[in-house]
C-alpha cells in the first residue's frame, strides 16, 4: 500500500470520528541560483497534506495527526510520518500520555542542545527544527515544587536525510538502508528521560537526563555501497540545562549539555539574549533583536548569529525574520531571511531565503558551509488551512 493511500485512508478516517478536525496542505518551490555541486537541478517543489483531529472526552484528549510529504526531484524526500497519535489522561494527581508525540525542549533560538525526545527530520529542512513523531509513554507531575516529565520512550526513529538528487545536503551520500547501532536493541531499544522545570519571578529553569540512542549520528564508511557513509547510532548519556531570566523587555537565555558515549565526553552550549523594541519610531511595529554564540568541544570553533525579528502587529499577522551567521575563525558568513503572512482566515504565505558565504577559499579551516556553497535559494509556500 502506498504512503498516498495510506494517508488518505487516515484523512477520511480522522473525518469519520467525531471531533474537530483541522489541518493543512502546502505547496512550494525551492529556486537555488546554482546547479548543484554534484549537477542537482535549480527547481525543486514539493507537496505536503497534514490533517488534524481532536477528540476531548471528560478527562480524556485523543489526538492524531499524519503529515504527508512528496517531493518533485528527490524520494529519500517523501515522508509518511504520524506525528501525533496519543490519548492523555488527565488525572487529579498527574497525566499521562499514551502514543506518539512530539515533545519540545529548550529556550535559544538558534541550536536547541537540550531537545533530545524526537528525531530530526532534515530532509524537510536543514536547520533541525522538523521533527519526526516519537512513540512514549510520558508521565507530568504538576506540584509546588514544579513540573516532572518522566519519557519511556519505545522504539528508535532513524534520522532522515536528503538523497542524491537532493539539495542542501553533505557531499556524501548517507546510505540510510544500512545503518549501524552499538545497542544489540539496534532500533527497538527501550529509551528513558526525565525533566524538572520551574520558574521563579522572572527565572525559568529546566534540568533534564537523557539515556538511550542518540539522536545525532556520526558517520562510518558503508560496507555495502561505495562512496557512501552509514549512519551510526551510539547509546549515551546525556545531561542538560535551560535557563531563561526576564528583565523587561530583555531576556537572557541560554542551555548547556554534556554527553557522554560518542568517544569522549563533551559539552555543548548555546547562550545570548533577545531584546524587543516596541512600538518603533512610535509605529505598532516591534522589533526584536536576537543575538547568540554557540559552543561545541567537539569543534574547533562554532559560528554566532545576530539575528532580527519585525512583527507589523496587523491582521495578517506579518512577520520578517532575518539573521547574520558568522564564524570568526573560518571567516564564514550565512544570511537567513523567512517572512510570513496570512491570506485572509483560510491561507499563507511565506519567503525564505538563505546566502551562504564561502568566498574565502584560502583559509584552510574546515568549512562549516563548504557543501551549501552551491546552495544559495529563495523558496516560496503556500499553505491552506482547513476545518478553521
């Protein structure tokens, strides 16, 4: 059976149950300036469907959602994935949830370290925020002394990755039929995390524990086709810490991890602050200054954004993203610019677009965009919303 018609089975059955059924469906196009390093074309749409449905009963909330992707130029880009598929309990003491989720850690805005409970779905973009539905069974405990999440995680999500034809991906070929796990679990290891979280005035602070299959792979030569790296998935540890403080219209953020069972141990930030002017030159516009610096043990240095955020305050909800990604010592530049707007209550639009600086060719640090270096584009979406 098709991942087509498997999703349609799924949409008429969400429209079957009772409940509130919404969703959307998206249709862009990927312009890159350049052919590819290895001659991938210029143009590259895709189409993506996600219907939604709740049902709340009593003290009872079930929730599914597919998402549906099919792309014009590269397979290893189609997706069938269920993103949500849960029921939660609300109990008088606690909640838990039963089935696949989504679940979201971390307060910076450029590199989420904590965010560790779902896998990265890079195919439908490289900056890491997709993710892929993750099954569990979680349990909150709200109390004085704040918020418990406690993760089993069941089953291991490998990680997507754009394929051959594809564009905005390493040189190498991932060879993602063949990956490696040092678990003899391999991808049926049972994973387990918690997260404390609470807030104090104007302070917000999250401690977590991760211990299972990494999320992020590294890379081994395939043994099963030439020229093509194998995915490896190590078991580790991982410890994690979010912090956000509030002075105004000031906040200061920032999140640290150390991980062990990728070699050597390492840790991991990402710190800075985000500023919001409002009202500017007396106008209802705010803006939003965003600025941050990572830092990688495992790096010989890590590049640091500054980053704005024009939101026009209007019925169509318009905003302008825009951000400067810079690495000192490889004398690397990136600009990312994103604008949305909704079209009336049924639609979207949205810009993006991103330049990668690679010009300096003498220096011989290894290149944080050294494979995108083709890859400057502009992409246009449409979205329509329906059930709304």
């Amino acid at each position: 059976m098709t991942a087509w018609r498997i999703l349609t089975i799924t949409t008429f059955f969400c429209m079957s149950l009772p409940g509130e059924v919404i969703g959307e469906y998206s249709l862009d196009n990927r312009y890159f300036f350049n052919s590819g390093i290895q001659d991938q074309d210029k143009n590259h749409s895709s189409f993506t469907l996600s219907p939604e449905l709740f049902i709340e009963e009593d003290n009872r909330i079930f929730h599914i959602k597919p998402k549906f992707r099919k792309d014009s130029k590269d397979a290893e880009r189609d997706l069938f994935d269920i993103q949500e598929l849960y029921l939660l309990e609300i109990l008088e003491d606690k909640e838990i949830k039963y089935g696949i989720s989504k679940e979201y850690w971390g307060v910076t805005e450029t590199s989420h370290r904590v965010d560790i409970i779902n896998q990265t779905d890079t195919s439908e973009s490289f900056d890491g925020e997709d993710k892929l539905g993750q099954p569990m069974i979680k349990i909150s405990f709200e109390r004085d002394w704040g918020l418990l999440d406690i993760y089993t995680l069941i089953g291991f999500r490998e990680r997507t990755f754009t394929g051959e034809k594809g564009r905005l991906r390493f040189g190498t070929v991932i060879d993602t039929q063949n990956p490696v796990f040092t678990s003899s679990a391999k991808n049926k290891r049972l994973d387990l995390a918690v997260r404390w979280s609470n807030y104090f005035n104007n302070f917000e602070i999250a401690v977590s524990h991760f211990s299972g299959t990494a999320r992020e792979p590294r890379y081994l030569p395939s043994s099963r086709k030439f020229n093509q790296l194998s995915p490896l998935y190590e078991v580790i540890d991982q410890s994690g810490l979010e912090v956000q403080y509030f002075l105004g219209s000031l906040a200061l953020k920032g999140e640290i991890i150390s991980r062990s069972g990728q070699e050597d141990r390492f840790t991991a930030a990402t710190y800075g602050f985000e500023y919001t002017q409002v009202g500017i030159l007396g106008s209802r516009l705010d803006l939003g200054w965003v600025v941050e610096t990572n830092h990688d043990d495992r790096l010989i240095s890590s590049p640091s954004v500054i980053g704005t955020r024009l939101t026009f305050n209007d019925i169509s909800d318009t905003q302008i993203l825009s951000g400067l990604i810079f690495d000192e010592r490889s004398e690397e530049v990136g600009f990312l610019l994103e604008a949305t707007r909704r079209l009336g209550n049924c639609c979207s639009i949205s810009l993006e677009g991103m330049y990668f600086d690679d010009t300096n060719e003498d220096n011989n640090e290894t290149k944080l965009f050294q494979a995108f270096k083709e890859d400057d584009f502009l992409r246009l979406e449409f979205t329509y919303y329906f059930g709304e």
